[in-house]
C-alpha cells in the first residue's frame, strides 16, 4: 500500500494558494512567525468569518500551540476553503503553461451509482502523453507536477489560433480506454475534462 500513499504534503498547497491571492493583487508577505496577508476584498464580501488580516500563517500540521488551529493553512481553514472555492469556479477550460513538454489534460471522475457507501465519490487525475503513449497522474502526482510550471497567461480561453479540440478528445479517449483501472474504487465511473494545459510553445507555433 506504501506507493499508493500521497507524497505530498500541506507545503506541496502553498504555490496554489500564493498564485490565488495574487489574482485580487495582493502579496504574501513571509514575516519569521510565517506568512501575513491582507485578504482580498471579493473574499471578504462572500464570507463574512473572514478577517481583514491574518499573520503568522503556516503550511505545517505539526505546528502546536493555542493558535494552531487558526494559524495552520489548509482544507478546512475559512482563508483557504475560499480561494479553493473560487478556483473550482473559474470559468476556465484552456492554460498556457511555460516550459510544459506536452499537453496535459485535468480529468474528474465520479461515481454514477449513489448511496453504495463508498468514502470516495469523485476522483482527479492528470493525463498526458510521454513516448507516444497516455502517461496518467493521480491526483497528487499530479499536484507535484503542476507545482514544477508557471502559468504563461492567466487561464481563460483557448487562443483562436489553437485548435485545442482534438488534443482534448485524443487525451480523453486515451484516459477512458481504462477508465474502470483509474477508478477501481468507484462502481460506474464517468469522466469529464475539466482543464487543458497547453505548452506555450504550442500556442507560439498556432
């Protein structure tokens, strides 16, 4: 079970948390207690358990103290629950990535059949292409992976000289091929992309 176990950990989420806040124009700063930010007044008007400040913020789930708990950023933290929340919205489906070799498709999978108790509804994975074959990411491969890249512009829509459409549907097909092996856990999974990542080079070229 060992090379199933994820090999990332909360500071593997703070390049995705950093390149969040700075979409409202604000900067992190790293002060010696941890990270200080002023939060962003679109967050601030959607949740109102936000405050206008918060120091000494960290990604480490070891930290202890009587603070901890509003201190430790991650899944559960109101600071981070809505920039993850904004990002699940963003009506994006196409990125140019730098220095990315090949496009890389984010896929969700989930369960059709409801009610069967199973922990797990709904999957993520990365699917891509190396040597001619489909190369597929777990979730948190794929995280690492997409920690390694800068975004090139910010995402959006496909540049009109890219006809991206066939490399979304190749990718796909490739995934789906083996759709039950991805997804062993899930008893009718159906898959759908959520998100292609295209080398820039890609969209140099047209």
């Amino acid at each position: 079970m060992g090379k199933d176990l994820p090999k990332v950990d909360l500071p593997d989420l703070e390049k995705f948390f950093t390149q969040t806040v700075g979409r409202h124009g604000r900067r992190i700063f790293r002060r010696d207690e941890g990270l200080e930010i002023k939060t962003p007044d679109e967050w601030k008007a959607r949740s109102y358990a936000l405050r206008d400040k918060y120091e000494g913020l960290v990604f480490d789930r070891s930290l202890r103290g009587t603070n901890a708990a509003s201190r430790v950023l991650g899944v559960g933290h109101p600071l981070f629950d809505i920039a993850l929340e904004e990002a699940r919205n963003l009506p994006s489906s196409f990125a140019c990535i730098e220095d990315l070799v090949a496009p890389l498709l984010v896929v969700t999978v989930e369960d059709e059949v409801t009610g069967t108790g199973a922990l797990v509804h709904r999957l993520i994975f990365g699917v891509t292409e190396k040597e001619g074959k489909a190369d597929v990411l777990r979730d948190w491969e794929l995280l690492q992976v997409l920690n390694t890249y800068l975004l090139k512009i910010p995402p959006g829509r496909a540049p009109v000289d890219l006809d991206a459409g066939p490399t979304l549907e190749r990718l796909k097909k490739a995934f789906d091929a083996d759709l039950s092996s991805h997804a062993p856990t899930l008893h009718r999974p159906v898959s759908w992309p959520e998100m292609l990542l295209i080398p820039n080079s890609q969209t140099a070229s047209g």
